[in-house]
C-alpha cells in the first residue's frame, strides 16, 4: 500500500464514522424537539444532513483527499513505507481523527443548544459557563487537528530529526 491508500482507507473509516455522528445528531434533535414547552429547531438535522453529505463525498471520492493530503508517489502493492512517510500518514490520520471524533461534535453539539436557546428567547450568557468551554474545547480540537493535517510533513520531519529518518 502506498500513503496515499493509507490515508484513504481512514478517509472512508471515517465517512462511515460521519454516518454515525449523523444519527447521533438525529437523535439530539428528537431530544430537543421533545422538551415541553420549547420552540424545535432544525440545527441537528441540518448537521446531520451535512455529515451525511460529508460521508457520502468521502467514501466515494477517499483517494481524491488522499492525493490532496500526500503527495503522489509510484505505486506498489508492498507496503514500504520509510520512517518519514509512515510519520506523515500517520500525523494525517491522526488529525482527521481530532477533527471528526472531537471537533465536529462537540462544535456542532454547541451550535445546536445556542440555536436553540435563542430561538426559545434565552440569552446565550444564561447557557453556562460549561457551554460555552465546550464551544472553545472544539475550536482548539480543530485547530489542533487542521494543524496535524496541514503541517504533517515539517512534524514528521521534526520528530524524526534526532531519530531514524
């Protein structure tokens, strides 16, 4: 396998995580449309149609991200990867991972409780300290993934310059 089929392969598992974030998102709304006397929103579907349209994009198109992610290199059905590749694919991976498992949900999760919130005519001050440190949480989750996926190289090249290369 080359990086770039590595890294396709966690794009498609983590399509198939998309879909399951999805539902959960669902499964929040209904929560919130229950709650006696609330107005419902529609935020938790709208992500949830956005992670299912991000699924559907990412399992059919994995090697397209992994081209954009790794640069091309000649296929080979080994897997030989030098220390230096293995240590890109697997900051890239890594950080997709911060990004779909930490940032999307709890960021999304955010969204979706200040939306409603405003819409039932609460200030967002009277959500609680709690929220709005989650709200920062998931930024920092997604600078920290986007940061992974984007700097891979000069991180992998940093941890392997005292080290095997």
């Amino acid at each position: 396998m080359t990086p770039q089929q590595i890294v396709g392969l966690a794009v498609r598992l983590f399509a198939i995580w998309l879909v399951l974030t999805a539902v959960g998102a669902v499964d929040f709304g209904r929560v919130l449309d229950s709650q006696p006397g609330a107005e419902p929103t529609a935020t938790p579907y709208v992500f949830a149609a956005l992670y299912a349209i991000v699924a559907v994009l990412l399992w059919f198109f994995p090697m397209l991200v992994a081209h954009k992610l790794v640069p091309r290199t000649s296929f080979t059905d080994n897997l030989r990867l030098s220390t230096r590749e293995a240590a890109v694919v697997a900051c890239i991976i890594f950080g997709l991972f911060a990004v779909v498992v930490f940032a999307v949900p709890t960021l999304s999760r955010y969204i979706a409780i200040a939306v409603f919130w405003v819409r039932n005519g609460q200030p967002l001050a009277d959500m609680g300290a709690g929220a709005h440190a989650s709200f920062v949480q998931g930024l920092i989750y997604l600078a920290v993934g986007v940061f992974l996926i984007v700097r891979a190289r000069s991180l992998a090249d940093r941890m392997l310059r005292d080290g095997e290369a």
